[in-house]
C-alpha cells in the first residue's frame, strides 16, 4: 500500500476512533479550558479558526470568549479559494449571516475578510514536532505557505490522535503548537 492510501486509512480510522471517543463531551470541555488558558498568554488580535465537522473539537467557545475580553479581537472562519486552494477567513461572530460552502460546512456570509495571527488548526491527528495529519485536501498547508507573514499556528485535538511514527511529506507545514485535553502537548514559544 502506497503512503497516500496509508494515510487515506489512517485518517478513516482516526475520524471514526474520534467518533466513538467515550465521554468526548468531557474531554471537549477540558480541551476548552487547556484553550481558554493557553490563549491568554497571546498577544494575537486575531484568530483564524474553524467550523467544526465529523466529531472535531470546537473551538468557537473558548475563542468567543476570548474575543469577548477586548473589543477589537476579531475571529474568522475559514472560505475556500477555489481559484487557488487556499483558504481566506471573513469574520465570524454568534449569530452571523451563514450559508454552506461546495463541501456542506457553513461560513460567514458577506463579512468581512482578513488576515489572522494566529490560527487554531484541527487535526485528524498529530505527530512529534509540529507535524499534523488533516483532512488530505492541502488547503491548510497551501494556505500556510501564502501568508505573509506567516500567523503563528496552533492545532487543537484528542489526544488519541497522537502518532509517533508519523513522518512529514515534502507539502506538510509544521505546528507552532499543539493542544490536547490533556494540555499543551507543545509549544515553540514555552
């Protein structure tokens, strides 16, 4: 079996583990708090994050909050590029204007676009040193090599997910940080 079709398998696996995870509404709560506390050490303003799917952790509470504390925090949801692959996030807030895009995942709908810090990333699963295993689409990665500068990253999943032997592919753009409910599983800054 090629890598490809091995990650392909792994990914399945992994989704549907994280899918029959027992007491995942407590592990997201304590992966909540691991976020809510990391976060407050950030000098970021704004926050690309995500809408969660197939049992991911979500993050808009915890980011909610913290946009909460300070009036001119800002987060956004991610909308495909198509042309080139790649993400653009517009701002998100409870009870934005949503609609669906091409895959089914709602986004924000005519806000406004711009450029995040930082990002939250989901991981299907993650490796050692900032390695992370997505969806297999590349969107994340295509978008990571074109922004200027490039945000800080930080993917958040279970902890189940961890693989120790997984090996980066040429494409893949490493993690400045990872959390888990478990904590922070690493951090290039602490």
């Amino acid at each position: 079996m090629d890598v490809a079709n091995d990650r392909a398998a792994l990914r399945h696996k992994l989704i549907a583990d994280r899918l029959a995870l027992p007491g995942r509404l407590e592990l997201a709560e304590e992966l909540q708090r691991v976020l809510r506390v990391w976060l407050v050490r950030r000098r970021e303003l704004t926050i690309g994050a995500y809408w969660p799917i197939k049992g991911e952790f979500d993050p808009l509470p915890a980011l909610y909050r913290w946009a909460e504390a300070n009036p001119v925090r800002r987060i956004g949801l991610p909308v495909v590029d198509k042309e080139h692959g790649t993400l653009r996030f517009h701002v998100w807030y409870p009870g934005c204007p949503m609609e669906e895009d091409a895959y089914g995942i709602p986004k924000p709908k005519d806000t406004e676009v711009f450029e995040p810090q930082l990002l939250v990333v989901p991981c299907v699963g993650y490796g050692p040193c900032g390695l992370r295993l997505g969806y297999g689409g590349g969107f994340m990665d295509r978008t990571l090599a074109s922004l200027q500068p490039r945000p800080a990253t930080a993917g958040v999943g279970y902890a189940h997910g961890f693989l120790p032997l997984l090996k980066a592919e040429p494409h893949d753009m490493p993690l400045d940080a990872m959390l888990t409910e478990e904590g922070v599983v690493w951090d290039k800054e602490g």
